[in-house]
C-alpha cells in the first residue's frame, strides 16, 4: 500500500460520506428556519384557572361544572366546528325525520 506523502491527508469514502452528510442536515436545518420564519402563526396569550382538554361526555360535564362554580375555564376541542342556530341541519329534528305526517301543502295525513 503506497504511502501518503502529501501535506494534506487523503479523504477516505467515510469521511466524504459523513462530510457529505453533515453538509446535507446544514443545507435541511437551513431551509427548516427559512420556512418556519416565514409561516408564523400568531401568538395568543389565555390565562384561565382552568383548562379542559377535549369536549366529550367527561370534558362536558367538567367544563359545566368548574363554571356553575364560578370557575374561569378554557375549552380545547380539536373537531370540527359544527354550525349552530336555527336553519342548522347537524341534528335531527321531528320535521325533517318524516315523523310528522305533514304534506308538502301543509296539511296532516291521518
């Protein structure tokens, strides 16, 4: 095996693979900041005595309760927003179960 007699010692292939690697997380580090930096969201700051994780039949009762006592509580739900109101169609209602024995003008079938 000939020597080495340069000033410089000879790259081996692991050393090229890990300078190759190293070179490789720098360049994905890099890019991650740029990205982060420009998708900020922005901060909003709660404060409240309470928090309840989730709206399900115990997070429910606990968020009612802690504020029938008089509580300040934040709700953290990640589902979906369900529409609310009067012309909301989320939950059934007799009217449009067809239970009601109405016709479409208005008047009750026996």
């Amino acid at each position: 095996m000939p020597e080495n007699t340069s000033p410089h010692p000879a790259l081996s292939r692991r050393g090229l693979l890990g300078a190759t690697a190293l070179g490789a997380v720098a360049l994905a580090a890099a890019g991650r900041t740029r990205a982060a930096a420009s998708t900020r969201a922005a901060v909003t700051e709660l404060r409240e005595r309470a928090v309840v994780v989730g709206t399900g039949f115990g997070g429910g009762v606990t968020a009612l309760r802690l504020a029938q006592a008089g509580v300040s509580t934040l709700v953290l739900e990640r589902g979906l927003r369900w529409p609310t109101g009067p012309d909301a169609t989320m939950f059934c209602r007799f009217a449009n179960m067809g239970l009601l024995n109405d016709t479409d003008d208005g008047t009750r079938r026996g």
